[in-house]
C-alpha cells in the first residue's frame, strides 16, 4: 500500500478523544518525571512544614501570609497516606495541572471549542513551561486555576442541561478556591460581570429552577467555606476575621509592593517562556475583532459542534473543525462596541464565538489586574496564561495550511524552555524562581546527614526546619542568631553555618566554605551580564543570593 494512502487511512481513524488522550499522557510524564529532581522552593518548604505539623500536631489555623488552608489540608492528607517528602508534596500540583486537560475537552464535547481548537489549547496546556514548573511546585495557584476553569465549565453545562448538581459543583469550587488563596474573589467578580453580561444581553436562558439550584450552590459555598477557614470547628472565630485579615495583608502587600515590578511584568515572563502562545493570542484578539457580523440567527442547534474526528490531521490543513458558519450579511460595525453589544432579539447563542468572546474578556482582565497589583511574583501569571491559552489556540484555528508548520515551531520552543527550567538539576539565572533554595544544600545537607551534631548560628533556619523535620532536628542546635566564637566551640560542633554577612573569620580546627543557601536573577549581583539579547538566547545571567558559611570540623581535629 503506498505510503500516502496507508497515512490517510490512519489519520481517518483518529478521533478527537484519541488525541486529546495522547495529550494527556504527555502532561503526565512532563509533570511526574524527575519530581524531586530539584529541592523545595523556600515557599514549598514552608507549606510543607506547615503540613506535617497539621499532620503529626493537629494544629491549623489561618493566616494569609500563608493563603487558605485547602493546600494544607489535602498535603496533610497526602503525606498521612505516602508518607512525608518532597515528591509526596508535589503530587497533588500535578494532577490537578495535568486535570486542566480533560476539562479543555469537556468545553469540546459541550461545543464551546470546536475540535481543531480543543486540540490546540490542550497541547499548550500540556506543555506550556509556566504550567508545567508550576504544576511540579508545591503553591496554591496550580488548584486556583484547576478551581477557575472548572467553574466555568459546570456553570455552562448547568446552563446547557439545567441539571442541578452541575451548579452545585461550580459553588464547592468556587468555594475551594477561596479556601486555596486570596485572589479567588477577583476570579469571581470577574466571571460575576461577565455572568450579568450574559443575562442583560438575553445570551442564556436560566433553568426553570434555577432559584433552587442557586440556593443549594451558595449554601454550600458557605458550608465548604465554614468547615476550612473555621479548622473543621476547632477555630470558628476565624470565620468573622479571616476576611478582614486578608484585606487588611494584601492592601498592606500591594502599597508596601514588598516584591514589586513594573506593570508589564507578566509581559516580559511571557515573553521569556510562553512567546507563541503570547503571540497567537494577540492574533487572537485581532482576528476576533476582525470577523465578519452579520444579522442571520443561530440557533442552538446550529452550533452544536459535528466534528470529524480526523480533521486536524488533514493533509491540506484547510478544514476548520466545527459546523458550517453561517453565510455572513456584511455589515459596517465598530469592532470595539461589537465586542461587547447587545444582539437584537430574538437572541442565540453561539457557543463557540461566545466562549472566544469570554476568553478574551477573561485573559484582558487578568492581564490588567495583576499589572495593577503590587506583588509581582511568577505563579500569578498561571492566572492570565490560561484564558490566553484559548484566545490563541482560537487564532491558531484559523491558520489552515499553516497551522500544523506553527505548531510545531510552538511545540519546540516551549519544550526546549520546559526542559531548561523545569528539569536543569543546578542553580538558573531564570525570573521563574523567584527565591528558589539552592543546589548546593545537596552537598551540604549529605554532611548533615553523617554528621552528628550541628549548629545553626544565624536566623537561617529555612528548609534545614522542613528537610530534619522530627527527629532530625534533635542533632541541629539553632540559635536564631550568631552567637560568640567561644560559645560555638564549646559546643563541639561536627557543622557550624552562619550568614555570610555576620559570620567568624575563622574558626580553629574547621575549614570554612561559603555557599548559596537560596537564590534569585539580578541584574546587580555576580555573573555574567550578556545583554538582554543573549540573555534570552543564552539564559546565562547574573543571580543573587543569600550565602551561608559552612565551618566542617577537620577530620584531624
């Protein structure tokens, strides 16, 4: 059989789900491979701890320094069934980042992507470095998105079925996304107006009991949010403070801008690691703005997605997944105030150009909320990466012949930045890691572990609290500050570590060795600077860090 026809005959036997399935196998692997490979970020450290306490102490209660409890809790329960350890930690992040995925495909199955589209935001779902070193990272913000795209997508099958318990599991994740961290209620003012958008424009028809099914999802909102914030009963003071602590932290953390940046921060992270998709977006957007309007109705019915189930192999590259659009009446629009008018009734909806519609509403309004708030850290672009991800993949559907040549010029470049990040067991000059603990505690900590007493003579407590948590901590004598030289000899100490900024010159009978004890890029500190050019082509830039001191007693001592 000649090669052509055998491929064809192939291709025509790929499904949609077939693909979306292979993509999730490759989520998997990208995010469970080598998951301890690197050490807790000093964040992850830090709720890890705060686990294991919960765990082996029973003790929890809020505070939003540290974000809502659903993290601690569910970790707690991981490490009560593997045990507790870096990988344990991490698992939970992965599957909910890999869970994105089969949501992607419910929004095909219910025709709010058209397959060609699905199958494209799947596979930048899939690979993306953001989600993916933030789905191996042990933060809240991998479930506050997990939490986001599923209240979407429960809230559009409870408009499309009307069957109650869709909008109940909308309420119990909005709930664990308020139980997960404080920027959960801007997700759902957000998703609030475009809702009231929806209504006014006559878009969605509420189910005839809709009022029940309200009253039953908000109930449990509040009920979920009752059993976390108040500790399971033990704290339930902590209801009627929780929300006005974190008010009051995160207005003090966004004037104090603590860990500020320039509004077009994110800009520049995606510029760094998520550029096609970046670029597709804004295509996106343009493209959508562009289309042809016209006044011919559709129904429902119309735009129910009939797919062929081999259509993004197809050889030309032409087919656009989804049904027929209807024939266009051209008409002089303004493309801003279209956006976002109020249609003519009678009204129907079109799933799919809506679901365009929210996505881009979606990725602006992130965009411009988190250049406005103060606190720039990376994992706060996961929350602007996914409605992108949809806006682009919508332009990439666009692409014909083109799209398979663009995906895979996509495809390497995100995988290459993936690899770099995500998988590089040292020390990288990258924005992603924030204040990430160094690689150089591997050595270290392996002298701890043969040694037998250990002092810490300095506030440098993190991870040491976390990696010899129980037991371990019994050969550790930390001080919290630096304490005199003949104290410190007295003790007889196999390890003594300092801060490098108030440490001992020397100290008899030890060797002394100056390593990173945690570590961030800056353009001020040691290294090289080879310009922004070669910087992004190189990513050999400069990196801070806090050092400590390390005094190893000689063996002839």
């Amino acid at each position: 059989m000649p090669a052509p026809t055998f491929l064809s005959h192939i291709q025509s036997r790929v499904r949609v789900e077939h693909v979306f399935f292979a993509i999730l196998i490759v989520a998997l692997i990208l995010r469970f491979a080598f998951l301890d490979l690197k050490l807790f970020h000093h964040d992850e450290a830090i709720h890890a701890w705060f686990s294991y306490q919960l765990l082996t102490q029973g003790t929890y209660i809020y505070d939003p320094v540290y974000h809502g409890p659903f993290l601690y809790y569910v970790t707690a329960g991981m490490f009560a069934l593997f045990g507790d350890s870096d990988l344990v930690g991490r698992i939970l992040p992965c599957i909910f980042g890999t869970a994105l995925i089969p949501l992607v495909y419910c929004l095909y199955r219910m025709g709010y992507l058209s397959g060609k589209t699905a199958i494209i935001a799947g596979i930048f779902v899939a690979i993306a470095p953001e989600m993916i070193y933030f789905s191996r990272f042990l933060r809240n913000d991998v479930f506050v998105v997990f939490f986001s795209l599923l209240i979407v997508v429960a809230f559009l099958a409870w408009i499309q079925k009307g069957k109650w318990y869709y909008l109940l599991l909308a309420g119990i994740a909005a709930a664990l996304g308020m139980c997960s961290k404080e920027n959960m209620p801007i997700i759902l003012v957000t998703f609030g107006l475009f809702f009231l958008y929806l209504v006014w424009s006559r878009k969605i028809t509420l189910p005839e009991r809709w009022l029940r099914d309200v009253i039953l999802a908000v109930a449990v909102f509040f009920g979920v949010i009752f059993l976390f914030y108040s500790s399971f009963g033990a704290h339930p003071e902590v209801i009627f403070t929780a929300g006005p602590s974190a008010i009051e932290h995160w207005l003090n953390m966004h004037n104090q801008q603590r860990i500020g940046g320039p509004p077009y921060y994110y800009l520049l992270l995606f510029v760094l690691y998520e550029l096609p998709v970046l670029l597709f977006a804004i295509a996106g957007v343009i493209l959508y703005l562009r289309r042809p309007c016209g006044k011919k109705q559709v129904t429902t019915e119309e735009i129910l997605p009939e797919i062929s189930d081999a259509e993004f192999f197809e050889s030309d590259g032409e087919t656009v997944s989804g049904p027929a659009p209807p024939v266009p009446v051209p008409e002089k629009k303004n493309p801003i105030r279209d956006l976002f008018r109020r249609p003519e009734p009678p009204v129907a909806l079109n799933r799919q150009e809506e679901f365009i519609r929210f996505a881009i509403y979606w990725t602006i309004m992130a965009c411009l909320t988190y250049a406005y708030i103060g606190e720039k850290v990376p994992w706060l672009s996961l929350h602007q990466l996914v409605p992108m991800i949809f806006v682009a993949a919508y332009a990439l559907s666009f692409a014909g012949k083109y799209t398979k040549p663009l995906m895979v010029l996509a495809c390497a470049f995100l995988l290459v930045v993936t690899f770099h990040v995500a998988y590089t067991p040292a020390d990288i000059a990258e924005p992603i890691v924030q204040v990430q603990n160094s690689e150089d505690l591997v050595e270290l900590m392996a002298a701890i572990d043969a040694s037998e007493k250990v002092a810490i003579s300095s506030d440098q407590g993190w991870p040491f609290t976390w990696y010899y948590r129980g037991d371990g901590w019994d050969k550790i004598s930390y001080y919290g500050r630096k304490i005199s030289q003949d104290s410190v000899l007295a003790g007889d100490f196999d390890i003594i570590m300092t801060h490098d900024d108030d440490s001992y010159e020397s100290l008899p009978g030890y060797e002394k060795k100056t390593i990173r004890l945690s570590y961030w890029i800056d353009g001020a500190a040691t290294g090289n600077d080879p310009g922004w050019f070669w910087y992004y082509v190189t990513r050999d830039g400069k990196i801070g860090s806090i050092n400590t001191d390390v005094f190893t007693k000689n063996s002839s001592a």
